[in-house]
C-alpha cells in the first residue's frame, strides 16, 4: 500500500557531523539528484537507507516511492488513514504524509530522491546487520493493526532482549517496543561479534551512550547517539 522503501529521512541541523558520524561507521555514499534545494546527503550499509535533510520537517520519517501519488491517497483514505499534509499539482513534486498510532511519520513521495548505488546487503557497516526501525508505543496491537492494513506483517510480542514486536514486509522491517525501553525510536543492529565491534567502536573514540535499554549488558550491547540525535541500538546476537 506505500509503495518501496526509500529511506528514513533525518533531519539534521549540521548535516557536515551527521554524514561524517556515518562514515566513520564504514555507511557508503548515495549519489542525490536535484529534487530539494537545501543540503541533502544519503548514506547505506545496504540494508538501510538514511537520507540526511538540512531542513525542518517531522523527523525521522519513514520515507516511500509510489507511482500516481493522488490515487494512493485516495487509497489510504478509503482505509481510513488520516492524511497529515499534503503537496499535490502539476507544477511541484508530489507528495503526502500520515502518522502511525504511536505517532511515526510516513511519508510518501512520487520518484526516487538518490540512486542506490552498489553497496551490498552482504557487507554491513561496524554496526553489524540491520534489524528493523523499532517505535515507540504503549499500544502494541494498535500499531500492529495499523501496519497490517498497509500490507506489513506483525509477529508475535517478544520478551527477549527486551519486550517487543516485529513487524515485516519485503524492503523494511519495524519494530515496537515501549517508551520505558527507550522513548525513542531507534535503529536496531546484531551481530554474533558486536562485543569486538564495540571494542572498535571504543577504539575509534566513537561515544557510546549511558542509556543502554534495562537488561541488556553493557559489555556485549551498546547505544549510540549520532549526531542529530538518532539513536543506534547495538544487540550481541546469540546463535
């Protein structure tokens, strides 16, 4: 119903630190077009996409590509989704956002704003491999509903690492989980070596926050902030 992922568009007041915070863990450039005017730069490690924006506008935002943008909104209000904003003419760049329950934005555009360029899935940053962009939400099946009717699917709540919820599709995975967690969203990674990859992290004098989720050991997990304020969720994932 939304159409393929494009990416979590972020804003950014220094767009300079954000995009030098992801180089440094090994994200590859993706080459922009002219669509906006103000600074914009994308970063991916092939699995997420992170589209950095010098500009004011509901951030993050769960950002889509899908032909014919006045008939989809059409479509989503016959689903009952609440349209937030809207620019639709013959003379501008259509496109049009609605909030999730737990408040997420998504917005949906009518053309790709980058090419992808040729980072593979199979070559993860030194964050490890990419999870799901997780929500937070006090009202786990309302989100669930919400996200099925866009065609999603929702798994069951799982208490390990910390209560939560996936819900998948083919070009984005979501998570939900509660505000006490973090009340933040975030962008969840896992890897079987994350205690060396924090080691590197360290050793590259890359922060790591103190507020790592209740449970989870400092000593093999870890939460980094970058540098407009998206929060990195690092998970010691056990086989």
């Amino acid at each position: 119903m939304i159409g393929r992922f494009h990416e979590i568009s972020i804003r950014t007041d220094d767009i300079r630190a954000s995009v030098e915070f992801y180089e440094r863990l090994e994200f590859s450039h993706c080459v922009t077009n002219d669509t906006w005017a103000h600074p914009y730069g994308v970063l991916t490690d092939g699995a997420i996409t992170l589209g950095l924006h010098q500009y004011k506008f509901p951030s993050p935002s769960i950002t889509c590509v899908k032909e014919d943008i006045p008939a989809q909104l059409r479509a989503l209000e016959a689903l009952g989704v609440e349209i937030a904003w809207q620019r639709l003419g013959d003379d501008v760049f259509n496109e049009f956002g609605f909030v999730d329950p737990s408040g997420q934005m998504v917005t949906l555009l009518e053309a790709r704003t980058y090419s992808p360029g040729g980072r593979q899935r199979g070559a993860p940053s030194l964050l490890g491999d990419f999870v799901e962009f997780s929500l937070p939400a006090t009202d786990f099946d309302a989100v669930r509903s919400f996200w099925e009717k866009l065609g999603f699917i929702a798994h069951a709540e799982n208490e390990s690492p910390y209560l939560h919820c996936s819900i998948t599709s083919d070009h984005l995975n979501l998570g939900v989980h509660r505000p006490r967690t973090l009340d933040a969203p975030m962008l969840v990674f896992a890897a079987e070596d994350m205690p060396a990859r924090i080691a590197r992290l360290r050793e590259l004098d890359i922060p790591l926050s103190g507020e790592l989720p209740r449970g989870l050991s400092p000593s093999s997990n870890a939460l980094l902030s970058a540098p407009e304020g998206t929060q990195l969720l690092l998970l010691h994932e056990h086989t």
